[in-house]
C-alpha cells in the first residue's frame, strides 16, 4: 500500500438544502469526505437520498449551499460560472443513465469530440478515441451511429467519451440503472477496468449492490449523511 495518495476530491461540511414555498429540505446536512487520486468510490441510499445532487455538486453542474468542495487542486465552490464551465470541460468525464451521445455522429465522433472541442488537433484526438474505443471493446462499432448500437454498447461509448480528456474525475449516475443483468455486469466490468488502467478517479452513483461492491470504498447516503460501508 502507499500511503502517499494524493487527495483528488476533499469535501468539508457540505450543505444542500432545496426550499420552496412551502417548505426546506435538508438534501445534504454536512458532509465531510476525501477521495484518493485513482480510487474508486460508490455511493447508494434509496431514491431521493441526494446522491444526484451530491454527484452533480462535485461536477459544478450545482452548487452547494455551503461548505468547501477541492477537486484536483480546485475550490468549486468559489469558482465563477465562466471558470465552471470550463472545469466541467476540462476535469470531469460524465456518465449518465440515459446516454447523452450526440445522435448525429458516430460513435468515434463522439468520443474525439470533446478532445477536439479541447483543442487537440484532429489526429491526436481521432488517436485517443480510438485508442478508448478499444479499451471498451467497442472499436469494431466505432463508426456506427448511436442509434444503431444497443443500449449496453452506447453506455460503453459513453464510457470512453467520459475519458478523452483525462479528467481528473469520472462521475457515473445510475449507469446501468437503463440496462438488463448482462449488460449491467459487462459496462460496470468496463468501467472499473478502464478507469482503472488509466488510473482515473471514478465517483459512481448507483443503487445496484453489485455496481457498488466493486468500488475501493463505498458510501451510503441516509438522512443527508454519508456513511462508508465496511464489508
Ligand atoms: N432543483 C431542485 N429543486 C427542488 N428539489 C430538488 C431539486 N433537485 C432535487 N430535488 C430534491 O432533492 C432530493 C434529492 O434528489 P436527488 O439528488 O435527485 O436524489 P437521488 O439521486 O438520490 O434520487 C429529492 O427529494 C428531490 O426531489
Ligand atoms: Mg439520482
């Protein structure tokens, strides 16, 4: 074991709470928690617990409403919207549910487009995307459309979209919550694996047990508390 792992996400007494008219709900109620740079972590708690909420916090698609959250050297919380987007861009990979792949390009245009878009040059992101359509069994589709793959290969697609810029972290929500066993088993096998060769951070949101188990550490969120899960 090295003890040394540098500390990639450090969260300090986050606070999220939604109020309405009627009443405020207390989503998260201060959480305090780090994950170790290319570590895997997995956080359940039933629905409406706030693990979309926490996950989408940690992406800057949300803001929390108090509290200190440090993604790979960066206070989120005090970055301004111009400054968001672009740390959205840059050091995050998503992974969703329901695949947001873009229906009008194949799926090697969807993986080298957020390189591209990075400003890579053509090749060298054409290069990546390939090379993480491999890593996903996925190369012999690759200039297939979204539409013309099932729904475990463009979850898999997604996978390899959410690495091309070498994110500091990957945050998966309920990615296989859209599909059956089998593809459950094979895009969760792949995701750890290749977040794993690539040494990438993965944060994923899931309410399935055999999603979760293989993560390094596993969380569970009940009453706006996290709580690791031990054996
Ligand atoms: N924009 C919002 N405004 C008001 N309430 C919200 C909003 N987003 C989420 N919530 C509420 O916060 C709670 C947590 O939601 P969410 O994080 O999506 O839960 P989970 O992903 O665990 O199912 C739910 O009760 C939900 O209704
Ligand atoms: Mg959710």
């Amino acid at each position: 074991m090295n003890d040394d792992k540098k500390i990639i996400v450090r969260v300090r007494s986050l606070v999220k709470d939604y109020t309405s008219s009627a009443e405020t709900l207390h989503i998260l109620r201060g959480l305090d928690f780090d994950i170790e740079e290319g570590s895997s972590v997995s956080i359940s708690g039933s629905s409406g617990s706030g693990k979309s909420t926490l996950l989408n916090i940690l992406g800057g698609l949300d803001r929390a409403d108090a509290g200190e959250v440090v993604v790979d050297g960066n206070r989120i919380d005090r970055l301004a919207e111009k400054q968001l987007t672009r740390y959205r861009r840059e050091s995050v990979g998503f992974i969703f549910q329901f695949h947001y792949l873009l229906n009008d390009f194949t799926a090697l245009e969807n993986v080298m487009l957020p390189a591209y878009i990075a400003g890579l040059s053509k090749k060298t992101a054409l290069e990546k995307a390939r090379a993480l359509l491999a890593d996903v069994n996925m190369e012999a589709r690759a200039n297939h459309l979204p539409q013309q793959l099932s729904g475990g290969e463009r979850q898999r697609v997604a996978v390899a979209r959410s690495m091309v810029n070498d994110p500091a972290v990957i945050l998966a929500d309920e990615p296989t919550g859209n599909l059956d066993m089998e593809n459950t088993a094979l895009v969760t096998r792949i995701l750890y694996e290749a977040a794993e060769k690539r040494g990438r951070t993965l944060v994923v949101v899931t309410h399935d047990k055999d999603v979760a188990a293989r993560a390094s550490r596993r969380y569970v969120l009940v009453d706006g508390v996290l709580s690791e899960l031990k054996n």
